[in-house]
C-alpha cells in the first residue's frame, strides 16, 4: 500500500474509535464507554488475564474484534515488512562495554543499513556505538554529534584507541547552529533519538540534501509542543488533535520489566490512586491531580508515609485521625479499573505509533525521497523497531 493511501485509512480508523484512546484513565473512577457488552468482559477479566493480552498485540486485537469492529482493521494497517538479516560478527575490542540487549539493537539497525563507504553523520550520538560500528563497517568517516560532553569525550577515546576515523562534535541540537554537520554526499543516521531531536534531524539532512536518512525515531512527545505539530502535508491536514498524552501512549509497548521492578510499578499505580481518593475526599476536588515523581524507594515503605508526604507536595491538610487501609482498599479497587481502561488504550498503541511514523515518512517523500518502513528487529529487543530509510532518487 501506498505511505499516502495507509496514512488515510489509518487516520481514519483512529478519528473513528477515538473515544476508545484519547481519553486518561487516572481521569476516570469508571469505565468511560457507554457499552455494557465490553465493561462486562472487561469486568470479567482476571488481573492475570489483563497482563497476558496486554503483552501480546496480536491477541489484545483478536480479544477486542467482536467489542470495537474497527480492531479487526488494525492489524493489516499495522503490520510492516520484516526481513530478518544476518548479524555482523564484531569483534570483542568493538562490542565492549555495549550492553547485550542494546548491542542487538545496534547489529539489527546496522544490519539494515545499506551504507558502504559512504561518510556518516550520527545524530544524538551518546558515546558513538553505532557510528563506531559502521567506520569499522567501511564509512569513510563519521562525524558523531552529541549533548554531553563527557560522552563525546569518551566516545573520541575508544574511536582513537581503535583506530576509527571518527569526530565528535559537543551540541545542543536543539540550539546550536549544526548545519555545517549535514553533506549532500553523507548518510545521516539516527537511532532512538527522542521527539523534537529526530524532527530537527529530518528538517536538516533535508535542508542538505543528505543522500541517505535513516532513523528509528523514539519519545515523539519530548521537546514538543502540547498539541501535535504535524510535518506532513497529510499530517496537517487531518482532523486527529494529538496530545503528549496521546504520543505516550504509542510508547506504552516494552519490553517487560524485571519481576521487582514491575511490582514497584503496580503499587505505585496504587499508592498514587488511593491518595487521590482522599485528596478528592479532603478537597472535594473531583479531577484527578497528579503528584509529583519520587525516589521509587519511598514505595517499600507505608502507604501512609507516602500520603503525607503527596498532600505536602500539593498543599493539602490531611484531617489528624485518618483511615488510610480504607483508602489504600479504595486505590486497588479503582486500579482495576484504570487497568482494564489502558488495556482498551493499548489496543491503539501501536496505530498511534505508525501514524506518527507515516507523518515522518511522508514529510520526507514530500522532500524528494524515495522511502521505505520496516522492522528492524524483533520488539523482544525493543518495540521502537520501527526503521525509516529515506533516499534521493538515484541514489542506490
């Protein structure tokens, strides 16, 4: 299908089933749907049940078909090509100190690159992985371009150390001038850069007329706008409203945590629940306040401690003789119930994800580009799989 023609359907299947997604579900003490088929399922499920559909896709779509008839559509319109590509061997001098998940990454990515000799410019670089993975690859050179400057510190150490034609260059993207960066004859690369970063490092390999554009975009909600900012003609011109709350929920699919960590979520979840039932009992405020982030260890702790300290961060006088287990009962009841809300928020996820890439992909092909999605890895590794290459016509 056409990156046009995909961009239309799925924009409106979403604009159909909005009501299912674009909504929060600490907002809510109740199913928000007037459906009495789906908050019965929904009700019917075991908490168990709840995490096994939530970390399968495909059988978070099939549980739903029957419930929302738009599902069904959703994984044809979702679905992108994945060729699986030998993994280039790379010696141990190269791959140490690059974690074993996040070294899978980089041998997928590259894996998928079509890059030769050609110079590369890596974006948002950290210490270099990527680019040192494609000089040691053949590029004739790779200017890396980072914030921190003990990263690129770091970076140009190893890069000297194995003898890598590389350079880094320490700067704020978001700020700095980094046109003299981009070539016409240079691959750009990107992997993971979050939000506005990868946004600026489209608008500027196209400003430069870079050859090659590859990336694997990642966090589209940071450095951004409330409201959505679309690039593409197409993009511009639908009728979807996306909020920061709307672009993390396309990044609500990950990999799972470890067992401990999970736990600490579920009662977090739960902590931050049950004090806003006594917050809406104390104020009479009815709409959900968030509370600040905190030192996940105040989790291991009492509920009670927690209140305190939340009613302090949002200047409300707790009432000296307090039944918090009544209010702790009260945020495990209402979890389940914001569980089962994001399980049907979910379903969505990764139609969010893609819109946002179809807007990307696009806007490049509005550009001149010649341009192709596809998976890069499997989402065990990462669900932000999804790999961008762009090319000038002619260019092979």
């Amino acid at each position: 299908m056409q990156l046009s023609s995909l961009f239309t359907e799925l924009d409106q299947c979403l604009q159909r089933t909005n009501k299912y997604w674009q909504c929060v579900a600490f907002d809510f003490n109740e199913f928000p749907w007037q459906d009495d088929k789906l908050s019965q399922f929904l009700t019917e499920l075991s908490d168990d049940q709840v995490r096994e559909l939530d970390s399968d896709q495909a059988r978070l779509y099939k549980a739903f078909a029957d419930f929302i008839p738009a599902v069904a559509e959703l994984s044809k319109l979702t679905s992108l090509p994945f060729v699986e590509q030998q993994r280039t061997e790379l010696p141990f001098w190269l791959s140490n100190g690059i974690k074993g998940r996040k070294l899978l990454q980089l041998q997928d990515f590259v894996s998928h690159l079509d890059n030769g000799e050609q110079p590369v410019l890596e974006w948002c670089a950290g210490k270099g992985h990527l680019g040192r993975i494609l000089a040691h690859q053949g590029a004739k050179h790779v200017q890396s371009v980072e914030l921190q400057a003990n990263l690129c510190e770091q970076g140009q150490h190893s890069a000297k150390q194995q003898g890598l034609n590389m350079n880094f260059r320490c700067a704020d993207v978001l700020q700095d001038d980094t046109d003299e960066c981009f070539t016409q004859q240079q691959h750009a690369v990107a992997l993971h850069a979050c939000g506005r970063l990868h946004q600026v490092f489209m608008q500027q390999a196209i400003k430069a007329e870079c050859d090659k554009i590859s990336l694997s975009p990642c966090c589209y909600h940071l450095f951004t706008e409330p409201a959505y900012q679309a690039m593409s003609i197409e993009g511009k011109q639908s009728a979807l409203q996306l909020t920061h709350s709307d672009m993390k929920l396309a990044l609500q699919e990950t990999v799972t945590a470890p067992n401990r960590v999970a736990k600490v979520r579920q009662t977090e979840v739960t902590w931050r629940l049950g004090f806003d039932e006594l917050r809406r009992d104390v104020t009479g405020v009815e709409q959900y306040i968030s509370v600040p982030s905190i030192n996940k260890q105040i989790f291991s702790g009492e509920f009670a401690e927690f209140c305190q300290w939340a009613a302090e961060k949002k200047q409300v006088e707790l009432p000296t003789q307090c039944d918090y287990s009544h209010y702790l009962a009260l945020g495990e009841q209402r979890k389940k119930v914001t569980d089962r809300i994001e399980l049907v928020r979910h379903i969505f996820r990764r139609a969010i994800e893609l819109w946002l890439i179809l807007d990307r992909a696009l806007y490049l092909q509005q550009a001149g580009y010649e341009v192709h999605l596809s998976e890069f890895c499997e989402k065990s590794l990462t669900p932000r799989n999804i790999l961008i290459q762009a090319h000038k016509a002619g260019v092979s």
